[in-house]
C-alpha cells in the first residue's frame, strides 16, 4: 500500500511537473511570435529583415548566457551556470550538426513569419509531427503504426485544405508557406538531436542554449548577406532609434527564452512530445491572432484547423497507448525472468 502511494505521489509530482513545462513553453512561444510579428510587419516598425533579427537574437542570448557565465563564477552563491568552454573545438565539431539545425529552424520560422500573418502560421507549420515520425524512421531506424500513418495523412490533408484556402486571400504567400514547412523540417530534426547532443555538454540545458546561440551568430552572418539583407539594414530610417533597439532587445530576450524552454520541453517529455506540444500550441495562437488581428476567416478554412488539430491529438493518443502497452510488456518479461 505505501509502496502504490509513494509511486502514485512520484507520478502526480512529475505529471505536474511536465504540466509547468508545457505551459512555460507555450506562453513564451506565443510571446516570442506576437513580438517577432510586430517587429517584420507592423506599420510602426517593419523591419524586414528576418534573418538579421534572428542573428541580434542570438546575439542577446550569448550575452544573457555569458554574463551569467562569469556572474555565477564571481557570486557563486547567488547565481549558478554549469561550466564550459564555448571555444573548445572538439564541443564546437560535436555540437555544430545541432547549431545548423538550430540556425536553419529559427531562420526559416522568421523568414515564415515575415510573410504570412501569425493566423496560416499554424498551417504553415503544422508538418511538423509527420516530418517527426519520417525522421524516425529513417534516423532511428524505428517504425510508425498503421494507426498513426493514418494520422499523419489527415494532418496532411488538413494542411493542404489550409493552404488551398489561404491562397483565396490577398495575404497568401507561397514563399512564407514554403519557409513554414522548412522550419517544421528544421524542428522534428532539431527535438531528435537535442537529445543526442545533451550528452555533449553533461544534460545541461544552459550550456546547450549558449553554444547554439554563439555559433549561430557566426552561422547567420553569411546569411544574411546572401539573403540582401545588408542594403536594407543600412537603409532602415529607424536604425539609430533607441526604441527601435529596445524592440530588438525585447526579441532577443524572447529568442532567448523560447530556446530555453524547447530544450527543457523535450528533456524533461521527449521530442515527440515536444512536437505535439508545439502544434497544439499554435492551434490556440490561432484563435487570438483572428481575434487580435480581427481576421475574418471562411468556415472551410476554420475546418483545416480542426482537422490538423483533432488528427495530432489522435496521433498523441494512439502513441500514449502504445507506449503504455509496451511498458506492461516490459514488465511482464521482467517479471518473468
């Protein structure tokens, strides 16, 4: 009996704890896009330039990180940061495979962003659990239920219902539909390789945030060149604008945090989990971009965005079972032996 109760006690303590988590993530994800936003499309700032945002964000998180660094070695009983050598070059060889997914994930999301509105974001990005289950096949080596196929089709098919009916509107744009799908790509590779790559760096998340942001500012420099984002930085008429920075600053505060909270999502669930999350996420960020946004949509359209939600919490459903049923089957043969 106090056996089943303290095993019931450790499951409620680490249910909620995940619960915390997930929320964490989602009110900082759907921050980080509101501001992203309003930085590349609103009238009062219209920045564009997508990939040099996403370079200063980086840039905010490798300050926030390093100052943490030497705070924690100078106060150490006040501020702690878990030791590490961003310019060791064997961490550097290991971790860089992370860091270009890293770059091209948070790249292609901006790039996504600047042209579509935040509503068809959620379509856009809405592959991301059926590139997770290919990826795991083809990397893993792990096959999908027929089941779960199933639910990857009718994600499939509420995101082109979406995309069939977002091409009727004037704000339709197929570059930014075509950025989406690649940062969903970017991502499910992404949540499969954090998990490798935490043993890098000893689990610690910090250490991880920090790398990733360092090397991406090296990253996306090219980029941004190559993207012709430098004449349009030096021509921005709001460059030398104190607000203007702040804005900027406020992002890479965001940029910061939702790289925090992914990677805590996905050690503290999985990356599977993670991709749920964030699509169940973006259902919700919907619902108050059309409110905040007053974007009126067809009843079709509305439709696609059940169909991709109601098929991805089949999809967790069906795999929650199955890997419920695989835990009793290790236990009966531990059992057993």
């Amino acid at each position: 009996m106090y056996k089943n109760l303290e095993e019931h006690n450790r499951l409620v303590n680490k249910y909620l704890k995940i619960f915390f988590v997930v929320a964490l993530y989602w009110c900082t994800s759907i921050l980080t896009v509101f501001v992203n936003k309003h930085l590349l499309s609103s009238d009062a700032v219209n920045l564009g330039a997508p990939l040099f945002m996403s370079w200063y964000q980086c840039v905010v998180s490798t300050i926030i990180c390093f100052t943490m660094s030497r705070l924690s070695r100078k106060y150490p009983s006040v501020f702690t940061f878990p030791e590490g050598n961003p310019l060791d070059i064997d961490t550097f060889r290991k971790l860089l495979p992370l860091t270009v997914l890293y770059t091209l994930m948070i790249g292609a999301n901006n790039l996504s962003l600047a042209y579509v509105t935040v509503a068809f974001y959620y379509i856009g990005r809405s592959l991301t659990t059926v590139f997770s289950v290919v990826l795991t096949y083809l990397i893993l080596r792990q096959r999908t239920s027929f089941k779960c196929l199933v639910c990857c089709a009718t994600i499939v098919l509420g995101f082109w219902m979406g995309v069939d009916q977002e091409s009727l509107t004037q704000s339709f744009s197929w570059r930014g539909t075509i950025f989406g799908v690649l940062s969903s790509l970017a991502l499910a590779m992404y949540s499969i390789q954090t998990k490798k790559s935490l043993g890098y760096v000893n689990q610690e998340i910090w250490l991880l945030s920090y790398y990733n942001n360092l090397y991406s500012t090296v990253l996306f420099l090219p980029l941004i060149i190559l993207n012709g984002e430098l004449g349009t930085i030096l021509a921005y008429p709001h460059l030398w604008a104190p607000w203007f920075w702040a804005a900027m600053t406020l992002s890479g505060f965001c940029g910061f945090a939702i790289g925090f909270v992914t990677a805590l999502e996905i050690k503290v669930t999985s990356p599977l989990t993670h991709n749920i999350s964030g699509t169940a996420k973006a259902c919700a960020q919907t619902v108050i971009a059309t409110q905040y946004y007053n974007d009126v949509r067809s009843a079709i359209w509305w439709v696609s965005n059940i169909v991709v939600l109601v098929a991805s919490a089949a999809y967790t459903r069906v795999k929650q079972l199955e890997m419920a049923q695989q835990h009793q089957q290790r236990n009966a043969a531990t059992l057993k032996a």
